[in-house]
C-alpha cells in the first residue's frame, strides 16, 4: 500500500460518512417539519423543541442560501430536495475523485 491510498482511503470514507449524516439530517428536518405542519409533533414538548431547534440549526444556513436562488413553488419548498441531490452529486463525484487519484498515482 502506498502512502497516498493511506491516506485517501480514510478521508474518503470520512467525506461519504459526514456527506451521508448530513443527508439524513435533512430528511428528519423535513419529516419533522410535516409532523410540526399536522399538528403530530408538539412544539411545547422541551424534548421536541429541542431537536426542531438541533434541526434547524444544521440545516437552515444551507437551506437559505438555496431559497435565495430557488424560492418556494406554490407553497412548496424544494430547498432539501435540492440539498439531498447535491449531496448525492458530491458523494459521487468525490467518491470518484478518490479512485481516480488512487488508481493512476
């Protein structure tokens, strides 16, 4: 083993890990957002606001961002969609940059 696939096979593993957490971060932020819009999920329950305000935190700066570019359709927010595809294009790309760099170095 070389000192460059050392190196690149954690980091890769590393990048895909975070990218994926952060994928399913959004997705609970989503499914939390519907139970809080039906009336499912108490807000006045600590517990709750507290992971709503968790939420919030890790996902709204990237959401805002994407709803300058992109605003609401109808009612419809496509911000985390366009996040999750994002973090699938990246997943893909890095995961295929670490290849590349491995396989021809």
């Amino acid at each position: 083993m070389s000192f460059i696939e050392v190196i690149l096979g954690p980091l890769a593993f590393l990048i895909d890990t975070v990218l994926a957490l952060y994928m399913y971060v959004v997705i609970v932020a989503v499914i939390a957002s519907w139970l809080i819009a039906f009336g499912v999920l108490n807000t006045r329950n600590p517990l709750a606001r507290q992971l709503i305000d968790i939420l919030v935190a890790l996902t709204e700066p990237v959401f805002r961002r994407i709803r300058r570019v992109v605003p609401a359709i109808g009612g419809l927010d496509l911000s985390p969609v366009i996040v999750v595809i994002a973090i699938q294009l990246l997943r893909i790309f890095f995961g295929n940059l670490f290849f590349y760099i491995a396989t021809h170095l």
